[in-house]
C-alpha cells in the first residue's frame, strides 16, 4: 500500500470518527424505531468535499455518496475512479437540467430528483443511449406542496409536476426504475411532521407500485426522525464532513 500524506492520516482520523458517530446514531435511531440498522442506508453527501475525501470514506467501508451539481460530480466522480475505487454507488440528490441528463447518466446509479414529467423522458432518453441498466430514479416529492425548492406536488394544478403523474411516468419509462420518494423536510416544519406526511405518501406509491420501497429522507439535523418513518436512505453531509461554507 502506498503511504498516505500527513494530511490525510489526519483526515482519515476526523473522518473515522464521524463517520462512528454517525453510525451510533443511526443505530440509535433504528433501536428506537424498532428496525435494523441494515435497513437504512448511508449515502455521505460529498458536495464542496473533494475526491481525496470520497476515497477516505471508501477505505472507512462507505458505499454510497451523493452529489447536488453535476460537474461537480462528474469530475469528482472520474478523480475517485482513476484513484482506484470503482466499487462506490454514486446518487445524484440535486435538482436536475435536462440537458445535464446525458452527464448524470454516465456516472450516478441513482437520481433521487426526479420531479417532473418531461425530467423523467429526458432521463429515460439519456439512460437508453448512455447505460445498458436501468437507472434507480427517485421521485422527489414536495412535503408542503411548495413546488419552488423542487419536488413533485400531490394534487398538482398541472399535470407536468403532479406527483401521482411523474411516478407512474417513471415507472413506464424504459431505462428507468422506479426505486421510490426522496424528499427535504420544508424549512419551518417540524422533521416528525413532514416526514409523518411523506410516510403516507411512501405508503400510497406502494400500493400503485410495490417494488417502489426506497424512501430517500433524513440529513444531519433529522435523520432520527427520518429512520422512525421509515427512511432506506439517509443523505448525510456535514455531520460527517464538516460544516461547509457555502449553504448547499
Ligand atoms: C446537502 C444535501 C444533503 C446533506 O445535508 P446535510 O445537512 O449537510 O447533512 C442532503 N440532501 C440533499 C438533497 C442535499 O442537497
């Protein structure tokens, strides 16, 4: 093996202990809801982090991380690569252009934004032409109905970015799978009552759609209340990385 940097031993060391402290936490969380840890998957939010930390977390046994802009993620993604991690599931949780659809598609396994009807045929056209598997799309729903942060709306006055429309839309997109709801707790909102209220929605997707069992919801400040209504996938930044200093 090659001899890491000072830097990055001292790296390795902070990132070793959030990364223990996070894991009790989700335990926690999983004892008081009466689940398994193994449940609930981490995806470490890497944004503004560089790829130098991606291979840390890889080498501390993190599997997934997660990006919000594209080239950001696209270059970080080839920097892990060339590094030698290869095994590292990439997911993309940021809003989405539809012309970064054909970038996204060559490095994420999974979209958790999906939100509107022409997103998921632009990412069904680009996952067709760019993969030879189908992509995880997460559909990302609006918790207070607010469409202007992103997400699909139950009850939308418009087709285009009605929630119950995008997810069936999804799952008859050929190069997509339909994998489940993501969502941001509202700013203002008790974390236990949004993600009481995005519980029911995850409840009514599985009636339409049975295999849709992936609820992608919780970060730093609430994954506790994530985990008790039923997060598979908790979208950790700071708490693991550190503070950033630009607030995305
Ligand atoms: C940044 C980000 C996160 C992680 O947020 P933290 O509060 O740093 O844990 C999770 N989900 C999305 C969509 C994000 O953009």
């Amino acid at each position: 093996m090659v001899a890491m940097a000072p830097q990055d031993t001292a790296r390795r060391i902070q990132l070793a202990a959030a990364l223990d402290a996070l894991r009790g936490r989700i335990g926690r969380a999983c004892v008081a809801a009466g689940r398994e840890p193994s449940e609930v998957r981490l995806i470490a939010v890497t944004k503004t982090y560089p790829a130098r930390d991606v291979v840390l977390l890889a080498g501390l046994g993190v599997t997934d991380v997660g990006e919000n802009r594209d080239q950001e993620a696209a270059a970080k993604a080839a920097a892990v690569r060339d590094a030698g991690e290869a095994g590292l599931r990439w997911h993309y949780v940021g809003r989405l252009q539809r012309n970064k659809c054909a970038s996204v598609v060559g490095y994420a396994d999974a979209v958790h934004s999906v939100d509107s009807l022409r997103l998921a045929e632009a990412l069904g056209v680009a996952s067709r032409r760019h993969r030879d598997r189908a992509l995880d799309a997460l559909v990302q729903v609006s918790i207070d109905g607010d469409p202007g942060r992103g997400g699909a709306v139950d009850g939308a006055a418009t087709p285009e970015n009605d929630l119950w429309r995008v997810t069936d839309a999804v799952a008859d997109t050929d190069g997509l799978r339909l994998a489940g709801l993501m969502a941001v707790a509202p700013l203002g909102w008790e974390p236990e009552r949004a993600f009481a209220v995005l519980a029911a929605f995850a409840a009514r997707l599985r009636v339409r759609h049975p295999a849709a069992d992936a609820l992608s919801a919780g970060m730093s400040g609430d994954l506790e209340a994530a985990v008790k209504y039923g997060a598979t996938h908790v979208r950790i930044g700071s708490a693991l990385l550190g503070m950033r200093n630009t607030l995305r």
